[in-house]
C-alpha cells in the first residue's frame, strides 16, 4: 500500500491494467464485443433485418475474401495511426477530441508539400509529405495544448472548437489558393498513383500500413522503455506525484498534445498519399470517434492497439460493403460502434475482480 | 435594402437556432455542476429530434412532438447517470459512445422509416406576442415576434438558475460536484443527487434536440444538429457552468454565426468559409481570455467511490 | 388554350399545365430512346464488336432522400435500365472518402460500367477505370475522357439557369431575387451565373443577393433555412436555391413566411435537378432547372454496346439534358411564351451563356451585372 491514499475516483483514463490482468482485458474486450453485437442484432431484427444473415454476409465479405482482408487492413492503417495519436495524449491524461481536425490539416499539407515534389523521385516525396503531414498536424494541436498546458484550459473544449476552425479553413485554402486549376470541382493538384505510397505485391495494401505498424512499435516502446515515456505516463497517473518527483508537467502535457496531433495529421497523410492522392474539400473521414472506441477497446493498452485497430477497420470496410450485400445502411456501424462504447464504458465495474481481491 | 428588416431578421434568426444549443449547453452545465462531464449531448439531441419528429409526424401535434423529445433525453440522461455513478462508467467513453450510437442509430432509423422521402412537417407554430415590441426599433420584433417555445426555452433557463442557486436541492447538486465526499458526510447520497442532475440535464437537452427539429426546422434530416451537441460542451465552460451566463453566451455565439450571412447581404466579398470559422475561434478565444483558472468543479468526470473508499 | 384556362379553378390550371406537360420536347427524348432501342435491337446480333452490357451501376456521394443531384441521376438510370433491359445496381450514400473498395467490389459482381455520380469522384474513377479495364463515367470532367474507358458528362445547366432567371426577372413583384447556395461545385456555380445573366436580361435593375451557406453545407439545413429567412428580410421574393438536402431548410423558411401571406407577397422557389412538385415541398415551386440525364445514359451505354464509348456527353437545352419543370399554377401565363422564345434564341445560338464553374469567376460577374 503506498503512502498516499489512492481513491479510486483519482485513478483516470491514464490507468492500465497491471500485466497479469492482460487476459482479463482480453476476455473482458471480447464480452463486450459480443455484448454490442447481441444489442446490435437486436436492432436489426427490430428494423426488419436477417441478423443472422448479415453477420454471415458481413463475416464473409470482410474476413473470408482476399479482396475483403486487403480492405480491411488499407482501413486499419489510417485507424491504427489515430489510436496511437489518442492513446499517446490519453496516458497523459488529455482527451484529444481534436483528432478529426488534425488529419484534415495533415492530409492537406502532405497534399500540398506531395504535390510540390512530384518532379522528385518517390522517397523524398514520401519523406517530405510525411513529415509535411506530421507538422500539420502537431502545429493544428499547438494552441489547444498550450491553453492547456500553461492555463489549465480544458483540451477537450479547445480542440473540438479546432475542429470545426479546421474544416472552414482547409475548405477555404482548397477552394482557393491551394486549388488545381486545371480541375473544375475543387482538390489540390493530383499526386499520380505512380508517385504515390507502393502497393506491396500485387494487393491493395500499400507502406502506409508497414509505416503504421512501425510508429505503433516504436510509441510503444517509447511509453513503456524510455525516460519521456515513463515521465508521460507518470504524468498521466498523478500528476501531483510528477510535479513532486521534479517531473516538468507543463513541458510533458503541451509536447503529449502536440506529439498525439502529429501523429493524427500522419493519418491523415496517409489517406492522401495512398488512396486519395489529393485533398478535396468535401472529405471528412471522421477517424476521431473510431479512434476513441479503438484505444478502450484495447483496454488503454498500447500493445492491443493493433488487434482492437484491425477490429474496426474490418467495421470500417463493412460499412462500405454491407449497403450493398445486405441492404443495411452504413449507419449501422456507427450504431455499433457506439453500443460497443457504451458497453465498455459500463464494464469499468468489474464485480469480478472485485471478488478477486484486485482492483 | 432595408436595413432595419434585416437587421431585425439576422438578431430574430440568431435567437431562434441559439435556443437548442443553449438548452442544450444548459443541460450540460447543470450536469457538470454535479461531476458528470457528458459528450454524449450530440447523439442525444438527434435522438430526442427524430423521436419528437417521429412523434410529432404519427399525432400531428407539435407539443406532444416536444414532449416526446424531452422524455427520450430524460430517458437517455438517466442511463448516463446511472451507468456514470452506479457501474462507474468512465464518463468520456460513455458520452462519446452515446453520440457515436446516437448519429448512426437515428441515421439507420431514419432511411428504414423514411426510404428515400423527406417529409416535412406543417408549420404554423404560434407566435403569442407578435406585433407587441415592435415599437421598440429593431431588436423589439427580434424578440416579440418569436415562436413561443423560445420564450418557454428562457423560462428553463432562468428556472434553471434559480433552481441551482437558490434551492436545496440545487445545493446540493453543487455540492456533488464541488466535494461529493463533503456531501457525503452531511448526509447527503451522491448518487442520487447525480443521478437526478442527469435526468434533469436529459430533460433540457431533449427539448432542445426536440425544438431543434420541431420548432425551428420542420423536418428531421440525419446529422441535423450538425455538431450542437459538442458546442454545447464548449459554451457550457465558457459560461463557467452558469445557467444564466451560459444562455448568453450562446446567444452571443449565435449573432456571430449570423455575422457572416448579414456580410454577404450587405455585399462584403469576403469569402464565407474564414467568416464561418468567426464563432468557433471566438469560443477559443473567450475561454482564452476568461477560461484561464476557472475552477470547474473538481469531481468533474471522476467516479463517487463512497467514503469507505478514501482509504 | 390558356384563356379557357382561366375560367377554371386554380386545381384544374394547375392539371391542365402539368398534362399539356410544359417541358420542351420531352417526349422527343423519350421517343429518341425508343428509337436508338429499335435500331439497336435487331443490329445487335449482326455487329461483331458489340459488347453485353447486362449491368450497370451508379454510386452517389449522399442518398436519394436529398431529392436533388443522387436523386435525379438514380431515377434517370433506373428508368433507362428498365426501358434497355439492363441490370442497375444502386450505391448511395458513399461519401467522400476512398470508394475504390466499393468500386472493386461493383466490378467483382461483373459490372459492365460504372457511373460515378459525383464531381468530387473525378479523380478515383479515371484511375479505376485503368487500372481495371471497366468503363465508367464521371462528371465534369471532360480531361479524363478515353476512348473506350471514361466518358464525361458535362451539364451544361446554365443555359436552363438563364431560362429561371427570365422567369425570375418577370416573376419578381419585389425587384429583389436571392441566389442561396450551399457551396460553390462547378455544378452550382455554373448556374449561378446563367441564372443571374438572364435575370439581368429582363430585368436588369433587379437586385441580387448571393449568398453561400457554408463550404460543403448540402445537407446544413437549419443553416440553409436561416440563411434563406435572411433574404427574405433582404426584400427577395424569388428565392433560386441550389442545396440538394440543404434545400429543404430553404424550402421551409419559405413555406413558413407564406402562412397566411396573399400571392403578391408570398416568396416563391426555383429548385434546381429534381422535382419535388409533387411533395411536401412543392407548395411554393415556381419552377425546376431539370437534370434529365436519360438521354445521356442511354447514349452512352449504346456506346458501349457498339462502340464509340469515351466522349463528352453535353446536356443542354437543345438535347433536352436540362430544361425547365412546369411552371406552377401561380406564375403569369405571359411568362411562359417569352421563356419559350428564350430558349429558341439560345438553342439557336442568338444567344451565349457564359460557362464559368469557379467560385472566384463567378463573383466577378456577379458583380459586372449586377454591381453593389
């Protein structure tokens, strides 16, 4: 027992389960996904569906086709990339609601930067429109986290206000000086599929997704292995405790914001350098909320991230599909997605660890 | 061009779309006061204005339509409080999850209801006092020829008020919020008093989502809150959780989003997409200027564990 | 024909405007594409080149509810499919985000051809369209077309925009009309102008007021009925709204203004691709810039069957791609015959339209007619 008293109401979102509960994690992610797909059948068979049917259809189409798996994992890639942006700013105990508007400014700079070196050879215009994408991101969460960090501003409100600052904006940039003029409906000029991010082999999945897959490894090792990471995640638990133990609080909150809206612009990035190749103004894919049921899927733990990401982006693809193999409107997983929220939320109450003496 | 009418249109047009968000943001507040933090406003408001939509389409009755509305955000409001105090939930998952379920939920309902019609809904929401301030030059008509669940949406408000500063019930709502412990120890029961700010918070964000589709719009489309719900998170701190102050600001919210079409009216070539972005930034900016050391109250989003839990 | 007309109530006017169908050669269209149907058929068998086309897909960015631009491509294909015997399979509401997926399930399912009923597709279709050798057709983007695997489809509604502006030129009581749009694609933008060029051709000392409801707002109605309830106060009594599902919140700001207001001053509405004459929302429709792109489809998917496939398809007046929906029954039967001389001066060429699709032209000439 520490010294301090611990009330459980000081134990926030930055807590993780201790290692030896990973499996309880695990069973209990998978209960409540078999908890909001029972709610969700419910639904179905309300508004007049075969649920069953559409499980089979929506199993089938997504996980037992070649074509279906190499969606499911282009789908991941930009989810993957989103998770580790909300998980990073989670352990420090910040809600970074802005991620929606992070990507949009992400992506239209690598659009911007990819479109500038197409006379260059492919990896340096890679290099540049990455990195293009991950400052777009980071400077569109700078003065969300600086409010936050030095002021105590709550992030929360800031970065949803970002959000919306960042469509008009981005919309405005796209439909003015940032336009192809030699197009009549408004995008930046096209990055050619040649110069765009390699498919590997003969599928749809491209090196965003091997780069997605990195970053997740190295975040990982970062949170759990490194000074700064062990500082953020101090931060996050007690931020008393870290202002005690010499930790600079301000300095590791702001740089958390900043580094999570990196790496939500880097998703972003992806999207345009892989499947879009330009930035049109109507695109709003909406990784934000995903990403919030991708990391309490994964039970705050960076390892499961991948696992809870290859999970919704096989939600993500059935959405594109399933209007069309079993008439239900893509709406339907956002439903999903949402019940599957709720649901965890509610499984904080662990009764069962509670008789297990943990907890 | 008349620019008295005008004028008069853009201050009546800002009053009537800033009433659903400023339920909206009221409800949130009052909530708050207690320690809930609820994203979850956004789906819930869709689902009160497509249930008081739904309702108001099969009765043909806009009251028994807003009524309606307000019991699907009771009915929601008491599953976040309970789920929030009694299971504790984590309050951000939970809200984000309400508003995840809340968009795709009406969006699925409505194209199985509906197919691919709009139906729309017969005006003719009476307007008491029309005609009564119009001697009073323009803002006069902008207030008196309102419909009249705008001057009912006041009422809350001030009620609202009055009820967390002036009654004991309203005490101990703060009280919740400010030292649940404290509260605790007097004799209060925290859960209860949270549970029934939630309610009450449903109660005001269902009318608003309610008026939203039934009293300001006519019709029920998906997505048409068109982000209400997180604005009202936003206007709620900004207006440091009090009913009053809260309304208006949301009100001064609402004249800035009219700012640019009352621009473009009077010619200015300016491009509508930066004055568009005018009211979000003036948000920032005003929880810049007067957020900074605002004690929101400190059990806010933290679960109650009792006293026997302060070990 | 109008004077025995006038004797009659205003429901009889009503009928009898709609069943002598004021829409300039309609049944030619049709009748073209029974015709090219009798040609087509008994040549089938004999031309070696000709290609099946069994199937035939559209995606739409929003969904038919709009009762606007997905609407009016869906209904158009669908008729056609149903008069060629061809296959039409529907994907609504496919956003913006990357629809190769669906793409490449469409043509996993044996699509023959692909119609990508949207601007912003302009880009993901053509390059679809060689990577996997399906034919598809995109819109407003004659760039892309080749020969045998994109064609384009140009609306040339600005003409059709001009014959609204006639109408609003003579049908305003007010002298003011308001062009409320809710966002600035080509496809608006080039009406935009045609509008406002033939209201200055009737009635040049009207005043205009442009007004953009937001960037991409075409579902933001309760912005797009605020919007529209500012105008109104502007003094516009013909509101001209271009907002697939936004135009209903316009629609609405109008139907509620005209709650017990006599005829002189109602605010009336001209709706642009679809007809919602016959809804909820057709009250105060004075009239529609039409969209039929059945004679389009039915061209290009002729095309492909015998060959040719991978040109500009034009809908203009004169190939009735876009024309005016029946006046209502409220309009000055005078106006009638002048729009029809219009339209056989512009069909003619007597006169031009400009053609300007960017936001920033078109505010240039907004303001060379009609100056502030």
């Amino acid at each position: 027992m520490s010294a301090l008293p611990v009330l459980p109401s000081e134990r926030t979102l930055a807590d993780s389960p201790e290692s030896d509960q990973a499996l309880a994690s695990l069973l209990e992610s998978l209960l409540a996904i078999a908890v909001a797909t029972a709610i969700s059948g419910l639904m179905l068979l309300v508004a007049g569906h075969d649920p069953l049917n559409a499980f089979a259809e929506f199993v089938d189409r997504t996980l037992l086709r070649s074509a279906g798996l190499q969606e499911v994992l282009v789908h991941t890639t930009p989810l993957l990339l989103a998770g580790v942006a909300v998980l990073i700013a989670a352990r420090a105990g910040l809600w970074n609601i802005g991620i929606d508007g992070q990507v949009l400014v992400g992506a239209l700079s690598a659009a911007v930067v990819g479109a500038w070196l197409v006379g260059a050879n492919r990896p340096v215009l890679w290099v540049g429109a990455v990195a293009a994408a991950l400052i777009g991101g980071a400077v569109w969460a700078t003065v969300p986290a600086l409010l936050r960090s030095r002021w105590e501003i709550n992030e929360i409100v800031t970065t949803i206000m970002f959000n919306y600052v960042a469509i008009s904006l981005t919309a405005w940039l796209v439909k003015g000086p940032l336009r192809d003029q030699t197009l009549v409906a408004s995008q930046t000029p096209l990055i050619p599929p040649a110069l765009r991010f390699a498919s590997l082999g003969d599928t749809r999945v491209h090196i965003g997704f091997p780069i997605a897959v990195a970053t997740w490894l190295v975040a990982a090792w970062w949170l759990h292995r490194s000074v700064a990471g062990f500082e953020l995640r101090a931060v996050g638990g007690n931020p008393r405790a870290a202002r005690h133990a010499m930790i600079p609080v301000i300095v590791v909150l702001g740089a958390a914001l900043i580094a999570s809206g990196g790496l939500a612009g880097l998703a972003g990035g992806n999207d345009v350098l892989s499947t879009k190749g330009a930035f049109q103004a109507e695109w709003y894919p909406g990784y934000g909320l995903s990403a919030f049921a991708l990391v309490f899927l994964a039970r705050r733990h960076v390892l499961a991230l991948l696992p809870a990401a290859l999970f919704l982006g096989t939600l993500a693809y059935g959405a594109d599909v399933m209007p069309r193999a079993a008439g239900i409107h893509s709406a339907f997983f956002s439903l999903f997605e949402g019940v599957l929220l709720i649901v965890l939320a509610a499984f904080r109450w662990r009764p069962w660890r509670r008789l297990g003496g943990g907890g | 061009m008349n620019v008295e009418a005008i004028s008069t249109a853009l201050i009546a047009a800002a009053i009537l779309t800033s009433m659903p968000l400023m339920l909206a943001a009221v409800g949130e507040a009052i909530g708050e006061r207690a320690g809930l933090l609820n994203l979850g406003i956004e789906g819930s408001m869709l689902c009160a204005a497509f249930g008081s939509f739904w309702i108001a389409l099969e009765t043909g009755s806009v009251t028994v339509g807003l009524l309606g509305g307000a019991v699907v955000g009771l009915g929601i409001g008491l599953v976040f409080g309970i789920l929030a105090t009694v299971f504790h939930a984590n309050q951000v998952v939970l809200g984000l999850g309400i508003t995840l379920g809340g968009t795709g939920g009406t969006a699925f309902l409505f194209r199985e209801g509906y197919g691919s019609t709009q139906p729309l809904l017969a005006l003719g929401i009476g307007r008491p006092f029309e005609g009564w301030l119009d001697w009073f030059p323009v803002i006069g008509p902008a207030i008196g020829d309102q419909r009249w669940f705008v001057f009912v949406a006041w009422i809350m408000v001030l009620a609202g008020h009055f009820f967390l500063w002036r009654t004991r019930a309203g005490l101990q709502l703060r009280a919740a919020g400010e030292s649940p412990f404290g509260l605790e120890s007097v004799g209060g029961n925290v859960t209860a008093v949270r549970i029934g700010a939630a309610a009450i918070g449903g109660v005001f964000y269902g009318f608003g989502g309610a008026a939203l589709s039934v009293i300001e719009l006519g019709f029920f489309s998906p997505g048409i809150t068109a982000g209400a719900g997180f604005l009202a998170v936003a206007l709620a701190m900004l207006g440091r959780l009090s009913p009053l102050r809260v309304g208006l600001f949301t009100l001064a919210f609402g004249l800035l989003t009219g700012f640019d079409t009352g621009l473009q009216i009077a010619g200015v070539n300016a491009r509508p997409e930066l004055l568009r972005m005018l009211p979000f930034a003036g948000v920032v900016i005003g929880l810049a200027i007067l957020g900074r050391g605002v004690r929101l109250p400190p059990a806010l989003g933290q679960p109650y564990g009792g006293i026997a839990s302060r070990r | 024909m109008v004077d025995a007309c006038a004797r009659q109530s205003r429901l009889d006017e009503d009928v009898f405007m709609k069943a002598h169908l004021f829409r300039p050669g309609r049944r030619s269209s049709w009748f073209h594409a029974l015709v090219l149907l009798f040609l087509a058929a008994p040549t089938g068998p004999v031309l070696a080149e000709e290609t099946a086309v069994d199937r035939v897909a559209i995606v739409t960015p929003a969904s038919r509810t709009n009762q606007g631009w997905d609407q009016q491509g869906v209904d158009n294909l669908v008729e056609v499919g149903e008069a060629l015997d061809i296959e039409i399979e529907v994907v609504e509401d496919a956003g913006y985000d990357d629809i190769t997926p669906i793409l490449n399930d469409l043509a996993s399912d044996g699509t023959d051809l692909i119609v990508c009923h949207a601007s912003g597709y302009q880009s993901v279709c053509p390059e679809f369209a060689q990577a996997m050798g399906i034919a598809v057709v995109v819109v407003e983007n004659p760039a892309a077309v080749t020969d045998g695997l994109v064609a384009d489809i140009e609306t040339q509604a600005q003409e059709a925009a001009y014959l609204a502006g006639v109408v609003a030129g003579l049908e305003t009581r007010s002298g003011t009309v308001a062009v409320v749009v809710s966002g600035e694609p080509p496809t608006w933008n080039f009406m935009t102008v045609g509008f406002a060029e033939g209201l200055h051709s009737v009635n040049p000392d009207a005043t205009l007021v442009y007004q953009v409801i937001g960037e991409a707002a075409y579902d933001d109605a309760p912005n797009a009925k605020r919007v529209t309830e500012s105008v109104i106060a502007a003094g516009a009594d013909i509101v001209f709204g271009m907002g697939d599902g936004a135009s209903f919140g316009m629609i609405q700001a109008i139907n509620e203004h005209n709650l017990d207001r006599e005829t002189e001053d109602q605010v009336w509405f001209i709706d642009v691709i679809g007809d919602k004459s016959g809804s909820d929302a057709g009250q105060y429709l004075l009239t529609s810039v039409l969209f039929d792109y059945r004679g389009a489809y039915t061209e290009l998917i002729q095309q492909l069957k015998d060959g040719g496939f991978g040109e500009v398809h034009t809908m203009s007046l004169e190939n009735e791609g876009v024309l005016l929906l029946d006046f209502a029954s409220f309009a000055d039967p005078g106006t009638l015959g002048t729009v029809e001389e219009v339209r056989a001066q512009i069909v003619n060429g007597e006169i031009a339209v400009s053609a300007i699709g960017d936001a920033d032209g078109v505010r240039a000439r907004l303001e060379e007619l009609f100056p502030r």
